[in-house]
C-alpha cells in the first residue's frame, strides 16, 4: 500500500459517504481524502459495477472534493472508463490501420447486424456490448477483434459469426 492508499484513521471519518453505497463508503475509508486517488479508486469503482455510475462519481466528488465536471473529464479522457454498463461480453473490433486495410469494417458492419446494437451500446439482455479500438498491438494478426480481451487475430466475419454463436450457445445451456 502506498502512502495516499493507507487506511483514513478514525479522526478522518468518511462522513460524506455514508450517503452513497458501501463500495464507496469502503473505498472512501481506504483511501485518503486526496486529489491524486482519484484514478486509483475510479479504477476500482469500474472494476466493481463494470462502468461508473453517477452515484459514485458524486461520492467520490464529494469525499475528494473534486467538482463533477473535473470527475467527468477524466472519467472520458481515459478509455478504461466508461459511464454505460457493459454487457458480460464485450466485442471489441479493431479499426486501426493495419486492421482497417485488411477488412475489420466487415467484422464491425457484420457484429453490429447480427447483435442490433451500434458501437458504444450494450443489447438489452446485458449480454454483448460492441465497442470501436485504434489499435490492440497485434498489427501481425489483423484483422483482430476480441472478446472480453481475449483476442482473435486473422478474423473473419465467419469466424465472429462462430464466436458470437458459441457464447450464445454456452448461455443458453447454462440457463
């Protein structure tokens, strides 16, 4: 634990969360009352709900008495973090470069035909969200997609195709 991480002690309450959730109200005695734990404990926000929901983002401005908007802003600078839940698969399509030239626009016209949803949307049974990358570092497999960041290089629209039915199909029996 670093020194910003080390544990609020009782002189420092954590008031101001006991209006949120737990998660919060935990975070918040974790976590010293300083500007510089934001990113730490955003990124322990998304790891817990899969995106940040408004409820935090006000605990965490209140407790760090950062302003909203400043919340915000890094919240939508930083890819990692993102305001919508995710659904419990996330198909990501590269559109890089490389991957761009090699056809991964069929991949993506093709996955937003098939799930209904567009870029940036999750279906309404919680299942697939699609989302748009610049790049996943595996130039040399291109066209790549992943799921849920495992990465599936030399893709197809019938390889998607397959995937895609695979994890429907493992939903399916585990209902």
């Amino acid at each position: 634990m670093t020194e910003n991480q080390s544990k609020v002690n009782e002189n420092n309450q954590c008031n101001v969360c006991n209006t949120v959730t737990p998660f919060i109200k935990e975070l918040c005695q974790t976590y010293l009352p300083q500007k510089d734990n934001l990113i730490s404990m955003l990124n322990e926000v998304q790891e817990k709900f899969g995106y940040i929901p408004v409820e935090a983002q006000k605990g965490l401005s209140e407790y760090l008495q950062i302003p909203m908007a400043e919340i915000y802003g890094v919240i939508t600078f930083y890819s990692r973090f993102t305001l919508e839940p995710k659904g419990k698969y996330t198909i990501s399509v590269c559109l890089g470069t490389a991957c761009f030239v090699k056809g991964s626009q069929k991949i993506m016209d093709r996955l937003t035909q098939k799930l209904g949803i567009e870029a940036g949307q999750t279906t309404e049974d919680g299942l697939f969200s699609i989302d748009e990358t610049r790049c996943v570092g595996a130039c040399g497999l291109a066209p790549v997609f992943t799921v849920n960041g495992e990465v599936h290089g030399r893709a197809t629209v019938k390889m998607l195709d397959e995937v895609i039915d695979q994890l429907l199909a493992e939903e399916k029996a585990s209902q």
